[in-house]
C-alpha cells in the first residue's frame, strides 16, 4: 500500500486505533499529523513514532478548535476519524438518556463537525475514512446505545460518498479490539471478558489496532473504494 508524497491528518491518532493507523501510515511513505486532546498523551505517542510525524492538540467536538487545527495543517490528502466518546455503553433498560447524549456528542458529532470542517483544505479526490464500531450491525446485548451512535454514521457513509466525490468515503467497523478503550474495566474483569470474546470468535482472539490499521490503510491507498464499510471484526457478525 503506497501513500508516498500524500499526508494523512489522524483524529484520535494518540492512542489504540488511532495511532496504530499513523505507524501503518508512515510505513506506507505518508507524512502524517496526529491529533487528541491531552497534550500529554499527545507527546508520549510522538515519542512512539517516527520523528517525521507531527501532532496536535484538537477536541474534535469544538467547531474552533477544528477550525484552527486545519488551519495549521494547510491541504491534506486523507482525514482519518478514530476518535472514542467511549460513553452510551450497558443494557437499554437503565441507559440514561444524558450518556446517550454525550456519546452522540463525542463520537458522532465529534465526527460529523471534522468532516465538515475539514472540507475546505481536504484535497478533492482524496479520502475519508471513518472507524465505526461493529455494534452497529453486529446485536450483542448491552450495545444498544453504541449501535445507535455507529450505526448513525454508518448510515451516512454512502450519501457522503456520493455528495462529496470526487473525494473517497469509507468506513472500518472494528469488533472488540485490545487498546486504552478498555482501560475504565478493571484488568482482571477485561482479561476474563477478552477470553471470552476470543473463545467464540471464528479466529480465536481479540483484534490488535495493527489489524484495524490495515483495513484503514488499505482504503486509504485503494482508489477504487468508495461508499464502502469494510468489517474487522474476526468474523464476529458472522459466527
Ligand atoms: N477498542 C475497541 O474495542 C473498539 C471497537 C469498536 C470500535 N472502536 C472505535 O474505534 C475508535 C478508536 O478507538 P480506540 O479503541 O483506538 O480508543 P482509544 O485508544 O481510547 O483512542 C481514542 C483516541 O481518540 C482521542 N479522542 C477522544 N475524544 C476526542 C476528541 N473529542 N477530540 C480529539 N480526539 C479525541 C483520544 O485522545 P484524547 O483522549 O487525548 O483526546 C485517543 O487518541 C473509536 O471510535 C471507537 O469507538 C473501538
């Protein structure tokens, strides 16, 4: 996969999905900017990657903060949304509806507002990707909330395509993956729930962001691929 002379702007690209994506992406010849809002974790995933890539403290969910982002990064070829509400999980019956509402907030606007902000400068003919989550078509009780979210901007994914083409739109709809996601379980409880989850998974483990990255990089650098939603689930939906 070959993203030589392209650059590629990670939201969410400090940690799991993310920054995985942004490694992939330098192996692929990108010069590659990442961004998240604490600058502390901003500066240990620099110090993780190649002195080439770049960063920057964004809150995806802040309109200014977005403007001011894209506004340093100039035109760029690629945006990348790996960015996490981690809120609106557990069982319908006691979902409030404030965490629903603030999971909307950190995932599905945080992603609508950086993909309209990023219209201006983002070259025509390049691409977006969008990493999703499996819960939106995959039912698995105590997902209901998170199906809502992903589900929302899986649904748009194809209407993207088609109202902004030339400019290629793609989803990667990840199923359970190891990375700081998690770290609100406890470990024990998230050590036993990933055995679990690997024990009936059609290849026998959890995911690593390394494997989501590829899904990501390969629609980043396949020209033929729009309007698509590519699952990396381990066969989760189907099993
Ligand atoms: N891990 C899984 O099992 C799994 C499964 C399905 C789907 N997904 C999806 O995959 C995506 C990436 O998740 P992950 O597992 O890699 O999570 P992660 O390790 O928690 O990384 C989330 C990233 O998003 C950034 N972020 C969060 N809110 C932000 C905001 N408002 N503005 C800018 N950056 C923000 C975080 O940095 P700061 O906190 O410093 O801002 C961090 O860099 C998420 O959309 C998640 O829903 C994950």
């Amino acid at each position: 996969m070959d993203l030589e002379g392209q650059k590629v702007a990670v939201l969410g690209g400090t940690s799991g999905i993310g920054l995985a994506t942004a490694r992939a992406a330098v192996d692929a010849g990108a010069t590659v900017v990442i961004a998240g809002r604490d600058p502390q974790r901003l500066e240990k995933a620099l110090k993780e990657l190649p002195a080439t890539v770049t960063g920057a403290t964004v809150d995806a969910t802040s309109t200014d903060s977005l403007k001011d982002f894209y506004s340093d990064l100039g035109t760029f070829d690629h945006l990348v949304l790996a960015v996490s509400g981690r809120a609106g999980g557990g069982p319908f019956e006691s979902l409030e509806a404030e965490q629903l509402r603030r999971a909307f907030e950190g995932k599905f606007f945080a992603y609508f507002l950086a993909i309209q902000a990023a219209l201006k400068t983002l070259r025509e003919g390049g691409s977006i990707v969008l990493v999703t989550a499996a819960s939106a078509r995959t039912p698995f009780p105590g997902t209901s909330g998170l199906a809502a979210v992903n589900g929302a901007l899986e649904a748009m994914i194809p209407t993207l395509a088609l109202e902004l083409k030339p400019t290629r739109v793609n989803g990667v709809s990840p199923g359970v993956i190891d990375t700081p996601w998690w770290d609100d379980m406890p470990q024990e409880r998230r050590q036993a729930a990933f055995a679990q989850m690997a024990a009936s998974s059609p290849v026998a483990r959890v995911g690593q962001p390394e494997d989501v990255a590829g899904a990501v990089l390969f629609l980043l650098a396949d020209s033929y691929m729009t309007g698509t939603i590519v699952e990396c689930d381990g066969g989760a939906r189907i099993k």
